[in-house]
C-alpha cells in the first residue's frame, strides 16, 4: 500500500502535488518535487494505511523533502502501527512512536487508536474518535433500526460506550471467559437482549475475528439481527467466515484488509480526517 501524498495551498484548497514517491533500482525510498511553485506556502499532506515497513521509510523521505523546503507536513496515519504492542517485550507501541517522532512531523492524525497508551508517545498527534463516524456510516445510514450497541469484550466497553451515547442506544455488555489454567478462551457470554431488534457489535480492530464469532453464537440471534462495526479491519485467517454470524460487517479504509469478506462495506475516513489538520 503506498503513501498517498497531497498538497493544499495557503488557503486550504487542494492544489497539484507538490512531490511523487520512486524506488531506486535497489530499493531505497525517495520522493522527487514535481510541482515547485510556492514552496513554504502550502501544507504537504501524506496518507499511510496499514504497517508496511517500506511505506514507513517512504513517509520519513517525504517528511525530509517538506521539512527542507519549509513547508509544513501533516501525516494522516489512521491506523497507528504498534498500539496494540503497548506493554512487554519489546515495547512496540514505543518503537513504532519513535519512529514516526524522529521524521518531526507537525501534525499526526490517526483514526481511534487501539491503546492510550500510544497516544501518550506520538508527538503532535491529533486523535479522532469513532462516534461520528459510525452514526454517519452505520446508524443514520440506517433510521431507527438498532435497538442497541453491543461491546463485545472488557477492552471494547469505553468505546462501545461512546457510540452509544452518542446514539442514543442501550448498551449491552458481553464478556469472553478464559481457562485461568491453560489462559486460552473456553467460552463467551452476553447481557440478556430484547427479544426483537437489531444489535450492532462495535469494537476497534477486527483481526482473525475469533471473538465476534464467539460473541454471536452467544447471543442466539440469527446473522439478519446483528451487524458489525470495526473500525479497523485487517481480517486476517478465517475473518470471512464472520458474514456467517453478520447481517452487516463495515469497516474503514484505515487498513488494506488481508482477506475477502462477503458483503464488506468500507466507509472512507478522509473526510474525518482532513477536517481535522491544523
């Protein structure tokens, strides 16, 4: 997945791109100038989805070449590479901040981080939160259709929280149990629900999907009254098997997502982004 590069002038208004991204021969990242007017006037915008590593190094050479040229640079990066590394040996979240502090960008924004704890290590870092995005894409989109908002696990309570207050939806909790003996997952369980209506499971990332299929099959209901928002989706191994349990799965475009899923729906964050830069 490349970096996306962009320019705005000095009011604001796209304008043509300042630079364009190359590979030499051996591999090495650069970025050429392309459009030399108003150098220092505009504010240079790169957009990196997902973790690749090459793309990590492209953004760093186009964060030199803006900062040369005195203009200023934003990096939309929704999807922050290491928040999920945020404790332990070694410290990811803290390798993946210092990486992206050392290229000195003025403003990072990135799209609900999966732990505060990165949030506390990205310098100049702007976070926009989910709670917009899903009423626009997923509730509005659909009326009054959900009786209510579903957290699937501990971790997913805050921000289940906020969508549902933000939506003005009941929140109902469920919990994945572990084998305190052997720590892996021996079983899952949910708050009663109505006996009608149509829940929406909101949680941050969606990797191999293991526990929304088990959150599904403890709630009894039929794939027609559940939906699924993540706001990431890498849907790793077997994530296409959850259009089983999901009437609806939609995601971001925050990351280029590893596998297939029946009936995906991706809601482009962009616009949640851009009118955040400063």
């Amino acid at each position: 997945m490349a970096v996306e590069l962009s320019t705005w002038d000095a009011q604001g208004t796209p304008t043509t791109p300042t630079f364009s991204t190359m590979q030499f021969p051996a591999g090495e990242a650069h970025v050429k100038v392309v459009d030399d007017a108003d150098a220092g006037a505009a504010t240079e915008i790169a957009t990196l989805r997902g973790t690749n590593g090459d793309d990590l190094l492209m953004l760093g050479m186009w964060a030199d070449a803006v900062r040369q040229r005195g203009s200023r640079s934003v990096a939309l990066v929704p999807y922050l590479p290491g928040a999920r590394q945020d404790r332990g040996l070694p410290f990811g979240a803290k390798v993946y901040a210092d990486v992206l502090n050392g290229f000195h960008i003025d403003q990072v924004i990135a799209f609900d981080p999966h732990s505060p704890v990165i949030v506390g290590l990205v310098d100049n870092l702007t976070v926009v939160t989910s709670e917009q995005v899903v009423r626009d894409a997923v509730l509005d989109a659909k009326g009054d259709a959900y009786t209510g908002i579903i957290a699937p696990d501990k971790g997913a309570v805050a921000r289940a929280t906020a969508v549902a207050e933000s939506c003005g939806l009941p929140l109902y909790r469920a919990e994945k149990h572990r084998n305190p003996d052997t720590g892996k997952l021996d079983g899952f369980t949910c708050e009663p629900l109505p006996a009608d209506g149509r829940f929406l499971v909101v949680d941050d990332i969606c990797d191999g999907g293991g526990t929304f299929t088990g959150l599904a099959g403890s709630t009894g209901l039929p794939r027609e009254r559940l939906s699924l928002w993540v706001s990431h989706g890498v849907f790793s191994g077997r994530a296409p098997q959850l259009a089983e349990h999901f009437g609806e799965i939609v995601t971001t475009d925050s990351y280029p997502a590893q596998n297939a899923v029946p009936g995906l729906r991706t809601v482009p964050l962009s616009p949640y982004l851009t009118k955040e830069i400063r």
